[in-house]
C-alpha cells in the first residue's frame, strides 16, 4: 500500500513539472513575434516613404559637356552648373542640352543651276549650340531648322550659278553656304563651324560630254606638243644648214669625224649641192654621194 502511494504521488510531481513547462513553450514564441513586428512595420514605412518621395523629387546630374535648363512653374529661371541638383517635379524642371560640336549631312539636293542643268549635291555642316537658352525657346526643333536652313542656302549658291562655275568653284560651295544662312542660325543659337561639299553629281549625258571635251583636250596637247617637237627639229635643220653655207669646212671636219670613228672599209656621205668640191671644180646639180674607201692595215705579228 505504501508503495503504491508513493509511485502516485511521484507520478503526480512529474505531471505538475510538466504542466508548467508546456505552457511556458508559447509565451516565449509570442514574445519573438512580437520583437520582430516592430522593425518590419518601420521597414515597410521607410519603403513606402522613398517611393513617395521618388515620385515628387528628381535627381538630375549636369554633365560637363552639358547645358542644363531650369524651369520653375512652366518658366525658364535660369542655366544650372555641372553637378547633381534635386527638383520637385510638380513644380521645377531641368532641360539638359548636348553642347558638343556635332555633325549634320544635307543628303542629296537636286538643284538646277542657271542654265537649266540639274546638279545633285550633298553637304556636311558641323555645329555646335552656343546659346541653348535660344536653341529652346527660339524654334520648335533648332534641328529641323538647321537642317531647312541649310538646304535653303544651297540651294540659293547653285542656282546663283552656271554648271561650268559650280564645277569650277565646287570648293567655294560649302563657305558661301555657311555665309548665307549664318545670321539666320544665330538666332536660333546654333553657330555653324563649317559647312563642306560632300558630293557633287552631274547626270550620265553631261559625264560623257566632260569625258569628251577632256580626251579632245588631250588630244589637242599631244599634237601640240608633236608639233612642237618637229618645229624645233626643222630649226635645228635650218640651223645646220647655215652653219654649213657660211662656214664650208665644218662639212669636211664632220667627214672626218665621220671616218674616224667608222669600223667599217666603205663610208657613206650625201653632201650637199657645192660641198666639198671636186678635183676638177665640177659641181652636180643635185646632191652627190662621195664614197671613201678605206682599208685597214693589219698589224705586224709581235715577234
């Protein structure tokens, strides 16, 4: 009997041990959650926070190469520095403007000259915007302007012009150009560094009539130079031919000259009428060949 009452109350001391231990498990999780709810409900406010903010306040960074432009209420205030600058969207705004030279090519415009002859030509124009306050406000689009501009006053310098003077002063094209429109660009605040001609095309039926002319001018300078040639060997023929009647004996000398430096055993000279003479002072009416025979001396053998 004891026994038995002893293993019940043991029994019943485990259970009253166990009893606080399982209730304690709980508490103790509800404590961490609630640690936790704390910072995830900041941490939503924070996120909630920036997206807000992100949408009424801009970041806007100015490079150096760049102009930028602040408005305020939908007016121009004035030109921000390079650097980082923060405006609130409802009511502020940066406009950013490449202020770097840059490029423009005017395709192929074809133009008639004064003389009817259609010319195609293509320009290149470099840029650079030096007042982006009236680049902006000045046009709609200062490219599109620029680019009219420029057809406009190619056109003005073509027309101005035969085709033979457009061809001949294709260099002269691109600075008129630039002359023309040049006032009208700085107004819109785009200064023009230099305008070039790109390409100047004529049609097929005038190529081939160049191509002609110009063949038909060399021809020309071949025969002139051909002409030329036999002109100063007539002269020079005609100078001989002095210098042989006014001084007989350089004949003879030449003949001489002639002989020594011939290999030969028979020499060949055609003399003039009254050159040289004869043995018996005859002189034939037309011109003689004298032949001079020559033999050689064979040399003794050496001893």
């Amino acid at each position: 009997m004891q026994a038995s009452g002893l293993r019940r109350r043991a029994a019943a001391r485990r259970v009253e041990q166990l009893v606080p231990t399982g209730s304690a498990g709980p508490s103790r999780g509800s404590g961490l959650l609630e640690s936790l709810v704390g910072p995830l409900i900041l941490l939503l406010l924070v996120v909630l926070a920036a997206i807000a903010v992100r949408q009424f306040v801009g970041v806007v960074t100015v490079h150096d190469y760049e102009r930028g432009l602040r408005y305020r209420s939908g007016r121009f205030s004035g030109l921000v520095d390079p650097g980082t600058h923060f405006v609130i969207k409802p009511f502020s705004e940066v406009r950013l403007l490449d202020a770097r030279p840059s490029f423009m090519t005017i395709e192929g415009q074809e133009v008639l000259t004064s003389d009817g002859v259609p010319l195609k030509v293509s320009v290149a124009a470099r840029y650079v915007v030096g007042d982006p306050v009236a680049a902006v406000t000045g046009d709609q689009s200062y490219l599109r302007a620029l680019h009219l501009e420029l057809q406009l006053g190619l056109r003005d310098v073509v027309t101005a012009g035969t085709v033979d003077e457009v061809l001949t002063a294709r260099a002269s094209i691109g600075p008129a150009v630039m002359e023309r429109v040049a006032s009208d660009l700085a107004r819109l605040g785009v200064e023009l560094l230099a305008v070039d001609v790109r390409d100047l095309m004529v049609p097929g039926e005038l190529k081939r009539v160049f191509a002609g002319v110009i063949v038909a001018r060399k021809e020309g300078e071949a025969a002139l130079e051909k002409v030329r040639g036999e002109t100063a060997a007539l002269r020079n023929l005609a100078n001989a031919g002095r210098l042989v009647e006014d001084n007989p004996g350089v004949l003879q000398l030449r003949m001489l000259q002639q002989l020594g430096s011939s290999s030969g055993n028979t020499v060949m000279l055609s003399m003039p009428d009254g050159a040289g003479g004869s043995a018996d002072g005859a002189t034939p009416s037309t011109t003689r060949a004298a032949r001079v025979r020559t033999r050689t001396t064979p040399e003794p053998p050496a001893g």
